[in-house]
C-alpha cells in the first residue's frame, strides 16, 4: 500500500473500544482524522488491549465494541485506503515492546505521571491500581513507537503521556547509540472538548449526556429539546447568556455559516430570541450532519463481513509494522534473534 | 512429538540466561531435570526476556549466555528429543499473556509479594525499581500458564512466586466459569543449596566462588585445593570440623559412596586426616563427573549451528502450545479474535 518514498508525517491514533463513539468524539477527533488521512500516513488504534486495563471484569463489552468503533469510522468518511484502521490486541509486537520498555522506567517514575494520578483519583483506584494501569503510559509508548509516529493527536491533559514516550525513546537510542526510534509530537486539537448536552464539560456515554453517531431524527430531536440553555432565561423577551449555553456551544462547533451563529448569539443576548428558535436551528444542522453517517453506519453494521475484512487486512499492514519496529529494535540492542 | 493422550505431568522450569552455569545449578536443577524428562513433560525455559529485567544496560550479555546455556543443558544431558528446550523472548503468547495478567493484579499485591520485596532489598533499587522488575511475578505466571504447567521447581523462597501465580489462574478461571487453566504446584528440591567454594552460601560466578560446568581439570584442582574446610584445623593430626566445611559439603552432594563419605567424616572428626586428603577424594570425584560434561560441552559450542536447530525446533513447539493457551483463555473471556 505504502510507497518506499512515502515521507508524509506518521499519525497514530485511535479510541478504547468501550463504546460506540458520539459526537464529542467527532468535533475533538473524528473530523481532523478525516481531514488528514491524504496529507499525513495515518494509522488508526482500536484500543481493546488498552480498554482492558479498567475492565478486565467485563471483556465482553470491549469486544463488541471492536466492531462497534470501526463502523463509527467508516461511517464518518475515514478511508481504510488511505489510513490502516487496526485491532490492538491482534498486534503481538505491541505487548512485546511494552514489556521491553517497562525495564527502562521506574514505578517512581509512572506514580508521578500528572495523566495517570488525576485518572487514578477518577477511577477511585487508590492502593487497588491494576498494575496494566499503572503501566499503560508504557504500552501507549510501545504502540506510538512501534509504528514509528511522529505526530500524536491528544487533549491538553494528555501531553505528560508524550513526554514519557519520548524519554523511552532518548534512552534506548542512547544506549544504542543512534536514532533507532523517531521522538514523537503531541498534537493539541484546535476546538476545545465539546461538553454533555447537560452543561457537564464532557460528553460521555456513562453519563447518559451524549449524542451517539448513530442517534436516529428522534434522538436528535429529544437531545437538543433537552439540551441546557440558560436558566435565568425564562422568556423569550428577556436578554439571555450565550456563555456556558450548550446550544450557542454546539453552534459554535457545527454550523458552518458562522455569521449566522454571531448574528444569533447578538440577538439572543439583547433579548427577544427564544430557546426554541435556537434550538430548531442546531437540530437542523445536526440531522443534516448526523443523516448521512447514520445511513453510511448501517450499511456497514448491515455488512460485519465486509468490516471484519477491512480489519483483517489494515491489521495485516500494522503487524508487519509493528513487527518490522520490533526486529530493528532487537537487533539494535543486540537481543537474541533467531535468524 | 507429543501424543494426544500425553497424561504426563507438565514441568516448566528454566534458566536466566545471564551466565553459564555451574556445580550449584547441577546440584539444584539440572540433574533433576535429567532424572525426570521422561517421567514428565518437560519445558526449558531460556528465560532471556526476565534476565533483562534487571540487566536492561546490558543486553548483549544477555544475548551471548542463551547460547551458552543451551550448551550446559546438552552437557549434563537434557535430551532435546524428550525435553522441549525454547527460548522465551521468541514467544510473543508470554507477553500478551503478561499484559492481559496485569489487569488482575494490583501495584499493592505485587509489592507485598515477599520475593519482590527481599529482591528489591538485595538490588538496593528501593524506589528506583524498574517496572518490569517489579512485574515479574506477573511474567512468570505468564510462562507457567502459557505451557499449564503443573509442577514448578522452585527454591524454597520463591514459593510466593507459585502463589502469585495460582491467584490469577482462580482469578481467571472464576471470570469464565470453568477452569480454563490449572492451577500449579512448587517443586521444592531435596537436596539445599550448593555453598561456594569460599564457604558462601551461594555459589555465583559474579561471586568467583563458583565452578563452572566448563571448568578444566586444572580450574577444578585449583577451585578444590583453594575450597573452605575448618579454619581452626592446622594440623592433620588435630580434630576437625565437618559442619560448614565446604569439601565435606560437596562430598554429600556429589559422592555416590554415602558409606565413604560418613567413614572420612568419623576420622576427620577424631583427628588424623589431613584436609589435601579428603580434597583429593573430593576432586577425583568432580574429575570424573565434569570431564564428559566438559566433552559433550566442548562438541556442542564447536557445533553451534546444531544447537541453534534444536531452539528453534523447540521454541517453534513451545510457540504452537503457548498461542493455543492464549487463544483458549482470549476465546473463554469472550475477546476479539479474527477466525
């Protein structure tokens, strides 16, 4: 697939599969992987062995979600030609490399991780960490080198992860000697982290605040009926607040005419626009957004045949890879290698 | 090479590959392992992936020593035909399955296994303490689970390391409801540890207190003439301890003559038998016993290509049953798989 002078940037990245993707997921990442699957080599991850490490109780939902994902991606216009969409846990050189790595960093070290501490106290793990947890800035390290990545799309809590890579990365081609693995780049996504359609800062399927990428017109319709405006705005003739307003929030990240949406946003602060008005405007924009993917996403639900061997064959390209990365690393430091 | 209906117990066991071995090891696993391939269904592990947990700066000795320790077990008489003789780096199913393992085991639990916690002690890592060295316990479980083995020789203070083990296996097969691995069971040998020739109790070669299996005949003279015996027994004339005097300890360890042994305790007690006496005893029997291993050793290093066949052959056996595990136990936890 690839060409030997294929010099574009390598992007790695991809989603836990723990469920299907929403919309949050489409304005933080969805629609930049779309937009530069010709421009940059991009693989994409589907994270079940990273899944795993917060819930090993319940590997059925990880598994399902393997499929669940990859028709979220399909259906969204990411183009198995131009970017390898691959299944993680299929991928051996990735647990390799891990547990080569973990030999290079120090308990101490992961403990003071900023990302893992704030998830540890999120997750309630306290003392009770599974230890794939503790390790999965590893693992994320092990991935991200294993395809040789220079460019990492993560949100702005996530950088400490890239900079644990990259110290990996320094001190095995120290001790070899030269640049064996690429350093990679953290790549901060423009638009900020779109918020619940209750006003909690994040959209999150546990939450019960999300926009799935599936949502049939009811959905859509029922989700920004609902949706938090302002609370102190009780009529339409009042003046209202467009900070902190889901829907002027969500305008923001979906409506193309952007004139529009200040000539909106100036109404509605003077008063005289009611919640309604607003809201039928974003439904719109979201059926005509949502309709095509959900049609697209069911004629490859429709069709698991067809995704299972777009799998097979993206995670074919990874593992040579992954395995490729591997072997260079091996013989680099010398490790026995049957030959 | 097996039959189907192979109802031999299972022994995995196996070396860390960060030297070659010597008398302490012969003493402590490798004649065993002779004595039982036949009886059992064996798995020699040449564990270069967990030698690198705390030899990371140095792979390369890492490298040479899997070699070389192949060599000593074709020396002492481990039968490639009868023991499956495999190299663990080259075996991606104990990764993966160390990987899955470490989702059901806590950063608590494993720094409270007393192993870990002496090991730590004598490496003065304290909290510079790689991952990988600490996740250790958590590989081996990996190893003997990969291969269901079901005895484990094991040194007295490593039993914790088949507790550790057995733990994830109930862990496991709880989750799925049946047991889909079993559960494994210490080996303790009978015979103590061999003590240095200085008297140390532990015969090491970073020590230089140990005797290789490649010793010449001219290395075992020097190693027995220079060996500890009672230091207040000046005179061959005066009575002599036998307690703690290393030239009586290896006399019980490696003469076949019990009733020999005891007779020149009984005179060396009373007084009246010179130590260069009883070292020769002791050296004409470590003579006898280390000239074929020598030989045989000589012949395999000289035919390395040979050897390099035979681990491959066994590591490519070792490969089928360790990925049959891991498919199994991904199948019974209901994880993705392509088919």
């Amino acid at each position: 697939m690839s060409s030997p002078i294929d010099n574009r940037p390598v992007i790695l990245t991809g989603d836990r599969t723990t469920g299907p993707l929403h919309l949050g997921h489409y304005v933080g990442s969805l629609r930049n992987r779309v937009a530069l699957q010709h421009s940059h080599r991009q693989f994409l991850l589907l994270a079940d062995t990273q899944a795993l490490t917060d819930n090993a109780h319940d590997p059925d939902r990880i598994r399902r979600n393997v499929l669940e994902v990859a028709f979220d991606y399909l259906a969204v216009g990411i183009d198995p030609a131009a970017t390898t969409i691959c299944v993680q846990s299929a991928l051996p050189a990735l647990a390799e490399l891990t547990l080569l790595y973990l030999n290079f960093v120090t308990v101490g070290r992961l403990e003071r991780n900023p990302t893992i501490k704030t998830e540890i106290q999120l997750r309630g793990f306290e003392r009770d960490i599974p230890v794939g947890f503790l390790c999965y800035p590893v693992a994320q390290a092990a991935d991200i080198t294993a395809f040789k990545a220079t460019l990492v799309p993560v949100g702005e809590d996530q950088a400490p992860l890239i900079e644990q890579t990259n110290e990996i990365v320094r001190r095995l081609n120290r001790q070899v000697g030269r640049d064996v693995l690429p350093e990679a780049e953290a790549m901060i996504p423009m638009v900020g982290r779109l918020p619940g359609i209750d006003g909690k800062a994040k959209m999150s399927k546990s939450q019960g605040n999300a926009i799935p990428l599936s949502a049939s017109p009811d959905d859509i319709r029922q989700a920004v009926r609902g949706m938090f405006t302002d609370p102190d705005h009780l009529r339409a003739v009042d003046p209202g607040k467009v900070e902190g307003n889901v829907v002027f929030t969500y305008l923001d990240a979906f409506a193309e005419d952007k004139d529009f949406v200040e000539e909106l946003k100036a109404r509605y602060r003077k008063g005289g626009l009611g919640d309604m008005v607003v809201k039928r405007q974003l439904e719109n924009i979201l059926q005509a957004l949502l309709a095509p993917i959900r049609e697209r996403r069911k004629r490859f639900a429709g069709d698991p045949g067809y995704v299972l061997d777009m799998l097979r064959q993206g995670t074919l390209r990874a593992k040579e890879r992954t395995e490729a990365t591997f072997a260079e690393l091996r013989a680099a430091l010398g490790l026995f290698t049957f030959t």
